[in-house]
C-alpha cells in the first residue's frame, strides 16, 4: 500500500565548471525513484543554477519506499554529445517513515562523483505522505525504530525488551559480473553503491518485520555488516535487539546522566572470570562441526552440544525463572549497557568462532547457507553460556575476515543472568531502587559466579565478594560490555590491549582452512594470557568491552583484543606476577631477577597512575544483615552452594595467587618485557574503549571525534610479536596529533589529570589574548579512545614477490586485451599480493575541565557570527558530554566508494584517503543537518577497504559508516527552561566549536 | 616495515596555528618539524618526533585542500567538506592573505605579470621569505587584482566583501591593487628607505581623494578608485600661476616667510630656498597628467622636495610647519582662484611628504 513521494530540486552551488570554453556550466538534475524518473530545466551556464523545479511525485509502495533510496544525478547539458554527469546524491529516506521522526529532509547535499568525489552542492527538500497500512500481509515494517546505540536511547523509556533479531541478505557483487568488463569504473561504482544501499534498505525492513512479529516497535544495538566476499558474491547482514521503546515526555526530564554519574569515589565490589572461547572449524561440505576446547576453557568436556536444543540442558539451568528467556531461540542482546538493576550476574565472555570455505553463491534468493553458518555459532555461544550457567549473552557482536575464499566468522558476547521481572513485567527504567535484593547488591551483584561452585566450567579461584560478603566471585572478570554504572570501581581504568601474529603456511581451499583452524586456539590462548598479563600489571581485576579480532592473510593471522580494564572493588585485589626460570639455578637468574624487579616496580607505578588504592577490607563491608536477600539470593544461585554460605570468609587476598610467568630463553625474556611493559601513556591522557571512562566524570562538552588510518607493509624480517606491538604503539601514540592540537600555542598549558586548580585557569585566561579557541587553553586532556581495529590482512611476504607480482599482473593486462577494465582495475589490486597490516581507528576526545569555572567567559567569547552551514557533531559514545539528546531522527547508514585513476597527482595515497574520509565526513554532516539533526551519536566506521595500485597511479577505497543522527541541546541552554540542573557536568555551548 | 599510508581526519578540522604558519612560509614538512621540536612541543607533549611529523603532515595536507577554498574565501563559510568553526575561517583567511612587507616592497608597483612572477626567486633570495611563500603572495596580489579590477563601487569595501579581510588588511590590499594599477615607481634606490607602510599610508591619501571616486558623485563606477581623476589632474595645470607669476610667487614666499619667522631654527635655509621648492611642488603637480610622471610621483617628491629639505636638517616638525603655511598662505593670496584644487592637491602632498620625510 502506497505513500505518496515528494521532491523538490531548490538550487545548486559550487559547481564545477565542465565547459571549458566559457568556464560555465549548464546544468540539470535526473530524479529518480525506482523506475520513475523526473527532469528538471536545463540552467544554462551558470556555477550556482536556480532550478526551482515543481514538486516531483512518486507514487509508490511503502516497501519500496524503505528499499529504495531516492537517486539525484546533476548534469552538465551538453547539445551535440551525451551529457556529463556531475555527480550523485542518494538519499536514504527512511527517517521519514516513522511518525515522531524527521518530517522533511531540506538542506544542502553535497554532489558527489566517485571518481572525482565532492563537485558542488544541491538543496533539495523532500516529503513523504504515507498511508495507513492495515493489510496483516504486509511486507513494509515502516515505523519500526532503528538504533546503532547500544544502550536504550535517551529520552526514551523501555517497556519490553524482546530479544535478538538478525537478518542477512545475499547477491552477486557488481564488480564481479561480466558486465564490469565492458562498463566504466564509474557505472561499477554506482551499481555497487545502489546495490548496496537497495540491499540494506531491504534488510532494515525484513529486520522490522520480524520486531514487529514479536510486538517491539524498535531495534536498539543495530549492528550492520558487509562481507564482500569477493566473486563468491556480497553478504549484508545485520543483528540488533528487538524492544518496545515508549517515548518519555519532553517535560520529565529523565535521568539521563546515568551515563556520567560519578564512579570515583566507590569502594567494593570483588570478582573475575575467564574466557570462555571454543573454535571450531569446518569444510563447507562437510555437516559436522569439531571443537576445539582451548586450554583456557577446561571445565566443559567438549564443545560439540551444539544443535541439540534445549531439552538435555534445561537441567542446567535454573527451573524458577527465565522461561520467557529460554523460549526464545537466541536470548542475545546487542545491548552493551543496561538499567540498574538488569543485569543480574555475569559469568565471562563466552566466543566462537568458525572457518568457511567461500563458494559462490547460486542463488540470492536462497541465503540459506550463510544463514546455516551463522546459526551454528549462535547456537555455540548459546550454549558456552550455559555452561557458564547463565540464560543469556549480552553484549552480543558478530564479526568475520576474508582473505580470498576463506572466512573467520566470530562471534562473542558476555554469559549473563538477567533480572526475569524485567524480562515479563518489562518495566525497564523503574522499580529497581525500591527493590531491596537489587539494591542491595546492587554495587556488586553483578560480580558473583553465576554458575555452579562445585561443577565450575573453569578453574577459577573464588572468594567472598569484597563488597557484601555473602557471595562467591571470581579472581578476575572479562566481559564485552561496558561498565555497569552503579558499579564500584577504584582508581582510573584504562586501555589494554593484546597483540598477536602468526605466520602460517600459503595454501589454498581446505588445508589452508584447517592450517587456520589449528591455529586459532593457541592465538586465542595466548591473547588471553597477554591480557591477563597486562592486566595484573596495571593491578586491575576486570575488563570491559573486550573486542577481539582475529584477521585472516595469504600468510600470518593476527590478533588483536582491546578491553578497558578497571579494578572492581567487589574483586580480590589481583596477586603479582611471579618470574620463574626454566630451571633454578639457570644462567639467566640474575636477569630474571632484575626483570622481577622490574615488574614489580612497574606494578607500583601503575597503582599510583591509575590511582588504585582499595580500600582496606574492615568490617563495615557487610553492614547491616538482611535476612531476606541472602534468602532471596538463593533463588537465583544452585542448591549445592547455598548451604555454607557463610562459613569461611578468605580474607587472605593478594598474597594467594601471584601469576607465574616461565622463562625459558632468551627471547622469552625480550618477549616478556616488551609485550608486559608496554610504554606508558603520556601524563594525563587516558584512553579507553567503553563508553564512560572508569574513574574520570568531569567532562567537557568539547569532543572531537576524528578516523584515523594507517596501513603498513610488514616484511618476514620484523614479522615478530614486538614489531607489530610497535605499530599498534604508535598507532595509540598518534593520539597525541590531538593533544599537540590542543596545547599548542599556549605554553602555558600544563597537562595535568583532571584537576586544576581555579587559580591557575584564571590566569592562563588573561595570558590567553585571543578569543580565538579560548577554552581549550585551560582544558586539561584526556582522551577517552574508542578503538576498534578492523584489521584486514592481505597478505604476502617479500618485496621482491610482490615486484614479481606485480609484473604479473601487469602482463596479464596487455596481453589479454579483452578483459579490459575488469583486469585494470580489480584483478590487479586483488591479486597484487601483498603483506599489509590495515588499521582503522576512530575515536573520539573529550577535554575535561574543572567545571564551575568561566562560563560566562565562554559565553563572552562565542563568535558573533553564527555559521551558515550548521555544526554537525559526531561521535562514537552513545551520547555527548553535557549535551542532552532530545530527538531521534533516524539512523545513519551509508556506504561510498571512491576511486582515483590520478593517485599521485591527489597526494598519493595519504592524500586519497585523506579527503575521501573528509567528504565522508561531509556527506553524513549534510544528511544529519537535512533531517534538522546536529549530532551523530553512535559513529561507526564499519568497513575500509582500501586497494592500490601505484603502477597504475590507481586506488579505490570502500567506506561504510553507520550511525543515529539526533537533535541535542546543551544542558546550559536547556538549565533556564528544565529545571533538571545537573551540577558540574555543565559544558558551555559554544565551545565545541572551538576543539 | 614502513608506513604507506597514515592519515588522521577530524569531524571538526584539525589545525594548529603554528604549523599553519609554518606551511605558509614554506616551510618543508621536514623543516617544520624541525622548527616545532625547537619550540619545545615535545616536552610539553611527550611526544615522539614520528608522531609530530605525522601530524604535520596530516596537517600540511589539510591546508593543501583548503588553499583551493582560500582562493575564493566566501565559499570557505557555506562549503560542507571542512567543518571549520567560524573564528578559525576568519582566522585562515587572515593568515593567508597576509603578506611579508619585505616581500611586498619588492614588487610594490610592479606589473602583477608572469614576468615579475618569474623573477620571484631572485626576490626570494633577496628577502629571505621562501619562494613558496612569494608565490602565495605574489598569487594573492593578482587574484586580488584581478577579481576588484571587473567590479564598481569602493575598492576597499570590495576587497573586504570578497576576501572577508579585516578592515587593516583590506586597506593594504587597496594600496597593493592601486600602485600595481599606476604602476608607481618604488624600486629606486632613492625610495628604499621607504616601508611598505608608508607607500600604503600615501596610496590611502591617494585613493580617498584623487580618484574618480573620490568626488563622490560618481559612486558606482568601474574602477572609482583605481584611476586618478583625470579632471583634477588637468586642472592642476592651473596652479602653474603660482610659480609663473612673479607677484604672486613673491607674495606667496613674504607671506610664508612673515609666518614662519622665528619659529625655526632652520628659517634662513627656508627662505632661500622656498622658490625651489615651491617651483618642486608645482611642477610635479603639472606634470600629473603624463602617465609617466604619475608613475614618477614619488621619485619626484624625494628629489624635489625632501632631499632639498634634508640635505638643510629640516626636522619633521619644521616640516610639517612649513606645508601648513604654504599651504594655507595661498589661500590669502587675491588673485589666485583655484583654491580647491589646491587644497585637494596640497592635502594629500603634504600627508604624504609627512609621512615620507624620516628625521
């Protein structure tokens, strides 16, 4: 059933002159929609045309209104030969198809080309009637919500918490059909771009279909990914949870600083817990799946229950509770934070991962193969988690890397026991506090084992909970999502991270699968030695937001996990690390003694840096004993421990289990010291990968989001542990572009942490003449970092072999002259083999500042003019520093590509993608400013693939971002209206700007 | 393992003023990072000098992409591809239309052509400003130049509209435009104890009252305030009188002399030599209609009548009491009528003879 389309084509600016006789040109713009396509006039010779054109109508059903983009093309009239086209603007009009979101899209798009990129600008404004649907058959899900935010969106209110959705749609990718031969690398691009857009429009909507099967009328945690998997054709896919959202009135004001609360100051909380991770790998052809338990995962005798549902295990899981959970097939969340109060336990991260043999996909229609793979480790996860001995997965992502026909497919997520109450009744935001089991173990609660004391799927050493003492919690804690914000913690958090790579064998087809496959666990293992290392070095008990990525070359493997570590108070305070010889008595003793030393040192200077100081256990810990919680409690916790409960309480922490590291030559020693002691973070720079930085609240409303991209050739010769734990070094050193950024030009500027003096910022005021930038002078820095690093391998050895390669191929071209721009311009860059490690990063910085100082300057010194083009703020946290998000509009979803034939003359290939990501930038800037929006919460970059080929002088580049565009206000604006006034988090408004 | 490819791309542009600096005086990136690790960035930062020279680099291409929008800096305000917040615009533009009076003072009145462009790297050597940044500057001139050259109405108000300078810069800018347009002789070696500021104060006088413009009745011409009125400078012939009569040049000189008396300590060096120079004066104004002489108008104010009054040890406050006698002296003389030319004349000789005479 139909909605009626609107658009208008208003003006254009900036044009490129394509007539080089009379500098000018003669431009008009193609609407289409679908079939139908509508013209405008002809503006003759003019840079900046009026068109003006009536409103343009299509017709058209709603399902096709949530497929399709609506496709501008503005072109150059030309009398005598075709006309040029300028470039394109695709506008995605979903935001429109639901009620209290955007209304209209009016603004300036930029025009772009993805050969020449940005050319000019367009104003168009666009509407859509929609009528109302009642037909139960329908295939359009319009209205239903899409949100990239992890959390429940602010301003919004959950009712109903659904569950897990996922959808995947296949075809064959354009650059891969024979038509590409004949056709010109801009109608290549094109199609691909159409392609992809079409493909996601239609995912989002099968997506919606199934929220609204099972009555949510949202998705929040939507997380969209692109396998191009090269001839084998192009996989969308996308997962989220599935929620009925109920939006909150704009007059109660809702508790939306339950991101910012301040967490410096709590004192309990104990726990730990190990990684839970099985691999298995599998022959496309083959129907059964193995195993392979990794050495960290000992308690579960072998992984192979997947497929068998639930009935053999449901005597695992705890009767009382969690029907509505266990009915569900996947009872994952995207979520990665929750309300107070949700999460109940959380037993560990649980992954699986799983290695495929690509083919070609016969039938688009049919995506049932890569549906089956997905299902399979779905359902391993499912089941790590129960025997972990928890109901559910939150934090829940799916991941894969390519390398010519074989896949990774990963996916991970954290074991979690969730509140049933919230789960039935749904009432997600309120009752908690009242509730006095929740409060009381609120601090804490989320710590204690999940699982069976006697029957533990791990070794693990419990002890009472440091903060309530009622209840077992592990040693160490490691989990996907981010801090619970009522949880306690002590000191700073901050970044970890664990690098790895692997050199295997070249092969092809199946044994390079299975070579993969057996390598799989022991990086595994070894990344999660590295970060338990790491983490007893920087004396920290848990972490948050581990993200690993296992990325597949011709040659090596590499493994990247990064985690936010932080130390939980409700933990045992975490042992030593213990350097041992091989033999006593060795050579080396004094070596290893004076590493020891080292280590030791080290794990004091990082106490002091990341302030940890726990508090000495005195006997207020258990306060006031309830009786009924304890009793209560037992409902969750299995029989078998609930009868000592309280018997010995190991008081003995941190002496009990210094961690020991054997060494048993030389190199071992060289590997210890660089990968344990990894140069320390600048003074008063801080990073980490959750949302809320642990232990620092004070942050200024001053964020700069920035993309960061390196790719490195990697040669045999350094192919060590250390080589690559130095790119990712400087990668993380890089941050400091921001901070130089910041300081310079005042030299005044001390970067101290968090707190400066009042005094000192008034005087670096007056020193600080100019209005310009004024602000910045007295911030104190800090970066809150959220990485992620896609990694992409493609991956060859030697310079020489890839001279050879190179020649290859370029014989290849001239002598097959029939392949034409099909060899030019994929063979090429794909068989060009390479060694190159591709690193993407993107984060954003906030600066913190003492906070009652100087808004009236800063309001003094906002410039005069207001901007004509509108700030548009990014950023990948779910939310702005003292900015308070008002209105959804919408997701962000899109996807460019950009190709040079004039590399060197654009900067080489720096320069290339330097400005294609600015024009990226652009372009989603322009779309959240069209919806009226002035923020993007949520930014990712999912996808950067970059290929060249200098001998050519060529390089394409393939971006994919995805994000909420949203309307926010700055709290100060908001404090005269609202009386919701939020002490100390007040960021003056303009100084945003200013960063 | 070496870097291939490393870019660092802000939602807000990322820039530094220092570095910005640093690229518009042509600084190779390798130098900047030199000049920025002497400024002491890295202590402050703990920084690493690879992390600087990537950042200066991400940094130099930044401004690489920017230099296309500074070219027409109106469109710097509405273009989508940089989010620049607006102090920073104005900023970038400042910068780099800002220019080195050493530099400038070299092709000051030159012919803004190809030819003078490629004699740049002999000034370049001479003034020890990079040739990157002479050619910045020298584009800057002619872009100026030319965009002002099609337009009607105040050239500076012009400029300012269509570069979006401060009202400082925009008045330079005016002055650049303007002598490049007349072509004015500067490069003599009797002019080099002249700045830059002082031409451009001069050119102010010029252009705000004897140009087309500024009548005033004309107001919306085509370069109001580029071209010299010619009216005016014909009737500047008329002046002639006061030196080619003899009474009239001999009432001039008693009446100057009577007003002067005793007021200086130079006041017999005035005396003798107020023929010549009053002679000095009239003819540079007679000649004004040659377009040759226009061009040799400076020239001829420092022969005819600074050097003469130097080579007596005039100060500038004989000086300046000296014009203002003769200037007004005139005006009690009965049989010269034009009065208006003469003080439309003698105003802008004497602000600017003022401004020229260094003690």
């Amino acid at each position: 059933m139909p909605g009626k389309l609107k658009a208008k084509i208003v003006a254009g600016r900036h044009l490129p002159v394509m007539d080089r006789a009379s500098d000018l040109t003669d431009a008009f713009v193609e609407v289409k929609f679908g079939n139908t396509t509508f013209k405008t006039d002809v503006c003759p010779k003019s840079l900046n045309p009026q068109w003006n054109s009536e409103w343009f109508k299509f017709e058209v059903d709603d399902e096709d209104l949530q497929d399709e983009p609506l496709q501008i093309t503005v072109l150059d009239h030309d009398t005598y030969s075709a006309n040029d086209a300028i470039g394109k603007v695709y506008i995605d009009i979903d935001p429109l198809l639901y009620s209290e979101a955007a209304s209209v899209i009016s603004g300036w798009f930029p025009i772009y080309d993805t050969i020449h990129g940005i050319r000019g600008e367009i104003n168009v404004i666009v509407k859509v009637e929609l009528f109302n649907d009642l037909n139960r058959f329908r295939q359009s899900s319009c209205g239903v919500k899409f949100f990239c935010t992890t959390c429940i969106p602010q301003c919004y209110r959950a009712t109903l918490v659904h569950g897990f959705v996922e959808e995947l749609v296949v075809n064959e990718d354009p650059e891969y059909q024979w038509i590409d031969r004949i056709r010109t690398p801009r109608a290549s691009n094109e199609a691909r771009q159409r392609l992809i857009s079409l493909m996601s429009g239609e995912l989002q909507r099968k997506i919606g279909l199934k929220v609204l099967e099972m009555g949510g009328n949202a998705v929040v945690g939507y997380l969209q990914c692109f396998d191009l998997e090269g001839e084998s054709g192009l996989v969308v896919r996308a997962i989220g949870t599935a929620c009925t959202l109920d939006k909150l009135s704009s007059g109660s004001a809702p508790n939306t600083n339950t991101h910012m609360s301040p967490l410096a100051h709590g004192c309990r909380s104990t726990h730990n817990s190990p990684v839970h991770s099985v691999c298995s790998s599998q022959r496309l052809s083959q129907n059964f799946s193995v195993s392979v338990p990794t050495l960290i995962f000992t308690g579960m005798g072998s992984g192979g229950s997947a497929g068998k549902e639930a009935g053999p295990l449901r005597t695992l899981l705890r009767q009382q509770t969690q029907t509505a959970l266990e009915q569900r097939e996947f009872p994952f969340f995207t979520l990665t934070s929750f309300p107070p109060g949700f999460l109940l336990h959380v037993g560990g991260v649980v992954s699986a991962r799983s290695v495929k043999l690509l083919d070609r996909i016969h039938n688009p229609d049919e995506p049932e193969t890569r549906d089956a793979w997905w299902e399979e480790i779905r359902q391993e996860i499912k089941s790590h988690a129960r025997a972990l001995g928890c109901h559910a997965v939150v934090g829940y992502s799916e991941s894969t890397s390519i390398c010519e026909e074989v896949c990774i497919l990963s996916a991970s997520g954290t074991a979690a026991i969730l509140n049933p109450r919230y789960m039935r009744e749904g009432c997600l935001d309120i009752g908690c506090t009242d509730h006095r089991l929740v409060s009381f173990f609120l601090f804490c609660g989320f710590c204690h084992i999940p699982y069976d004391e006697l029957n533990m799927p791990f070794p693990a050493q419990l002890t009472y909970c440091y903060h309530c003492r009622r209840q077992k919690v592990p040693d160490v804690l490691f989990t996907t999502i981010d801090l619970p914000s009522e949880a306690a913690v002590a000191g700073k958090g901050c970044l970890i991270q664990a690098r790895l790579c692997r050199l295997k064998k070249k092969a092809q087809g199946e044994t390079n699968a299975t070579a993969i496959s057996n390598l799989l666990p022991f990086m595994e293992y070894e990344l999660h030695t590295q970060l338990m290392n790491k983490l007893k070095l920087r004396s920290m008990n848990a972490l948050f937001g581990l993200h690993i990525q296992i990325s597949v070359g011709e040659n090596m493997l590499l493994g990247l996990a990064s985690a936010t570590g932080v130390y939980l108070t409700a933990l045992p305070a975490p042992g030593g690390i213990q350097i041992a010889g091989k033999t006593p008595g060795d050579l080396s003793n004094e070596h290893i003694s004076s590493i020891q030393k080292r280590i030791n040192d080290t794990i004091a200077v990082n106490k002091e840096l990341y302030q940890i100081n726990p508090p000495e256990l005195a006997e207020e810990g258990v306060g006031s004993p309830i009786p009924e919680p304890r009793h209560r409690s037992r409902l969750f916790r299995s029989h078998s421990e609930s009868s000592d409960e309280l018997s010995e309480l190991d008081l003995s922490h941190g002496k009990k289990d210094a961690f020991v590291l054997e060494i048993d030559d030389t190199d071992a020693v060289e590997d210890i010291h660089s990968l344990l002691i990894d140069a320390p973070p600048p003074t008063g720079f801080y990073s980490c990968n959750t949302e809320n930085m642990p232990g620092i609240s004070n942050w200024t409303s001053g964020v700069q989001m920035f993309t960061s991209v390196r790719v490195l050739r990697l040669s045999n010769a350094n192919l060590t542990n250390q080589g690559l734990n130095k790119i990712f070094t400087d990668l993380c050193e890089n941050l400091l572009k921001v901070r130089n950024h910041h300081g310079a030009g005042f030299t005044l500027v001390t970067v101290t942490a968090v707190a400066m003096t009042y005094d000192k910022e008034q005087t670096q005021e007056k020193t600080a003449e100019k209005p310009v930038n004024k602000g910045q002078s007295l911030w104190s820095l800090e970066a809150e970092e959220q990485l992620q690093f896609p990694l992409e391998l493609c991956a060859d050895s030697s310079s020489s072999n890839i001279q050879t390669a190179s020649k290859i191929s370029g014989i290849f071209n001239s002598a097959s002259v029939d392949y034409g721009s099909f060899a030019d311009r994929c063979s090429t860059w794909l068989e060009l083999l390479r060694l190159k490690a591709h690193t993407i990063r993107r984060g954003s910085v906030k600066t913190s500042r003492r906070t009652q100082s100087l808004r009236s300057h800063i309001r003094a010194h906002t410039p005069p003019c207001m901007p004509s083009v509108t700030v548009v703020k990014m950023t990948p946290l779910s939310f702005l520093p003292g900015i308070r998000i008002i209105k959804y509009l919408g997701i962000i979803n899109m996807f460019f590509i950009r190709e040079t034939t004039s590399l060197r003359e654009e900067g080489g290939v720096s320069g290339f993608l330097h400005s294609f990501i600015a024009e990226v930038f652009a372009m989603v800037r322009a779309h959240v400013a069209a919806l009226g929006g002035n923020a993007v919460v949520s930014y990712s970059m999912k996808e950067c693939v970059f290929m060249e080929n200098p001998n050519k002088n060529q390089a394409q580049c393939l971006i994919n971002v995805s994000g909420d565009a949203v309307i926010c206000i700055s709290e100060t604006d908001q404090e005269s209206s609202a009386s919701t006034a939020n002490t100390g988090q007040t960021g003056g408004g303009g100084t945003d700007g200013a960063t | 393992m070496s870097v291939e490819l490393d870019v660092f791309v802000g939602n807000t542009t990322i820039m530094d003023e220092e570095v910005y600096q640093l690229w518009l005086d042509g600084y190779t990136v390798n130098d900047a990072v030199k000049v920025r690790m002497e400024g002491g960035v890295m202590d402050e930062c703990e920084a690493s000098k690879d992390v600087l020279l990537s950042d200066t680099m991400d940094q130099y291409r930044t401004f690489q992409m920017c230099e296309r929008l500074l070219h027409s800096p109106a469109k710097l305000a509405n273009q989508l591809l940089f989010q620049i917040p607006p102090h920073r615009q104005i900023m970038l533009i400042e910068r780099y239309y800002a220019f080195d009076d050493t530099f400038v003072r070299e092709v000051l009145g030159k012919k803004l052509s190809k030819g003078t462009k490629k004699d740049l790297d002999d000034i370049s050597a001479k003034t020890g400003v990079t040739l990157k940044s002479c050619r910045r500057q020298f584009d800057n001139f002619k872009r100026v130049f030319k965009v002002v050259e099609e337009l009607k109405g105040p050239l500076v108000e012009n400029i300012r509209q269509h570069f979006l300078l401060s009202d400082k810069l925009a008045r330079d800018y005016a002055a650049i435009v303007f002598f490049a347009n007349n072509r004015f002789e500067t490069g003599k070696r009797k002019l080099q104890y002249l700045s830059f500021q002082d031409f451009a104060f001069c050119a102010g006088q010029l252009i705000s009252n004897w140009t087309v413009g500024a009548v005033g009745e004309y107001n919306m011409v085509e370069d109001m305030d580029v071209d010299l009125d010619k009216e005016f400078l014909q009737e500047l012939k008329e002046l002639k009188i006061l030196i080619t009569d003899k009474d009239l040049l001999d009432q001039h000189k008693s009446l100057v002399c009577t007003a002067l008396r005793g007021k200086t300590k130079v006041f017999p060096e005035m005396e003798t030599s107020f023929k010549n120079l009053s002679r000095g004066l009239i003819n540079i104004a007679a000649k004004l209609t040659n377009t040759k002489d226009v061009r040799d108008f400076f020239i001829d104010l420092v022969e005819k009548f600074i050097e003469p009054c130097r080579s007596d040890r005039w100060t500038a406050a004989d000086m300046k009491l000296y014009l203002t006698h003769y200037t007004n002296s005139a005006h009690i003389l009965d049989t010269f009528k034009h009065q208006v030319v003469w003080d439309r004349y003698m105003g802008v000789v004497k602000s600017c003879i003022f401004k020229m005479y260094h003690d």
